[in-house]
C-alpha cells in the first residue's frame, strides 16, 4: 500500500477508535487518541482533551447517557496535517420535564489531525450539527417543551441542547451547523490549517 492510503487508513480507525473507547468509558485508551495540546468542541463543554475526559467521567459516573455512531468518511491530507469529516449521530438519553426522552442529533465530526513522530493524533475535534429530535422512551407518553427556550438554540442541535440544559450544562450556543458563517469560518480554518498555518479556534 502507498503511504497516502495508510494514512487514511490511520485516520479512520483514529475517529472509530475515538467513539468506541469514549462511549465505553475506557479512558485510558481514549487518551491516547489525542495529542497533549488536544483541544475538543461540544455543545456541553469546550476544553482541552484533559479536561474533556474529565468532565466525561464525572458525567458517566452520575449517568450521563451519550453514545455516538458513525457513517460516512473523508480525509483531506497534506502532508503530516489532514482534516478528517465523518458523519456521526449523538444520542442521548435523559429526563425532560420528568419524561424520560432520547435526543438523536445528525451531523459530522471536523477534526484537524496532525501526524507527530509517526502516529496521528486529535488536534481539535470540533462537531457540526445538523439536524436533531427529541422522542419520548415511552411512545405513550409526551413531552411539552417551552418553545422560547427552544428557540434559544440554533436549529441544528436545538432538542439537544434543550435536553442538555435541563441537566445543567452551559450549553454553547453558536457552535457550526449545516449552513452559515459558523460552518464557513471553520472550513477556512480547516483549509488554513492544511496549508501549514497556526491553528487560531
């Protein structure tokens, strides 16, 4: 095999190695994932990949229910520098005005990845968020939300981050969705980043 297609190899089980050590809660080896620098973008918590990790143990330890899945891939590499996008779904499971609800949101995972002493590592992981819903456990049952709360989010993770702030996090509201300035200024980021510039988000 040539070297472009084992990086790209490297990179996909990178991403794929990322969810499933996450979702299972095997932190350690998720830790390996990311470079020390590493930085990770969410909708709950922004930070470096130390304080990610933390908060993800502390929230799977008071029964946080967030599991991700992956679809479709692509890496753009220069070099020892890539941008990688990966379709993914985040779904979370919690109790919303005490009906016991899942969240499903669409969207891709932007990574820019670097390749340091050989290996590839997160530099940042920055989602983008594209579509979501909220649906009751029980088909029985409803959820009434306030629509002013709602409508405080953006229209990609809004049920989301509906759900988020009804356990208590800060939710951040102008993170990239599928169209706007947001998504824009990332992908010029990305594309600064694969000509060698200093990474500035």
């Amino acid at each position: 095999m040539n070297e472009l297609l084992l990086d790209q190899l490297a990179i996909r089980q990178l991403v794929e190695n990322w969810v499933v050590w996450r979702d299972a809660g095997h932190w350690d080896r998720f830790r390996t994932v990311w470079f020390d620098d590493g930085r990770m973008m969410a909708t709950w918590t922004q930070g470096t990949a130390d304080e990610f990790i933390d908060m993800s143990k502390k929230g799977w330890a008071n029964g946080v229910s967030i599991l991700h899945f992956l679809g479709g891939h692509s890496a753009d590499i220069n070099g020892t520098r890539a941008i990688s996008q990966t379709k993914m779904t985040i779904s979370q499971r919690a109790l919303v005005h005490d009906v016991q609800v899942d969240v499903v949101c669409t969207g891709r995972f932007y990574d820019f990845l670097e390749k340091r002493d050989g290996r590839w590592g997160f530099v940042l992981r920055q989602p983008i968020y594209e579509k979501d819903r909220m649906d009751p456990v029980d088909p029985s049952q409803t959820v009434k939300l306030d629509p002013e709360l709602l409508n405080a989010f953006p229209v990609g993770y809004r049920h989301l981050a509906y759900l988020q702030s009804q356990i208590g996090y800060p939710v951040k509201k102008d993170m990239p969705g599928l169209t706007g300035p947001q998504v824009d200024k990332l992908y010029a980021d990305g594309a600064e980043w694969l000509a060698g510039n200093p990474l500035t988000r």
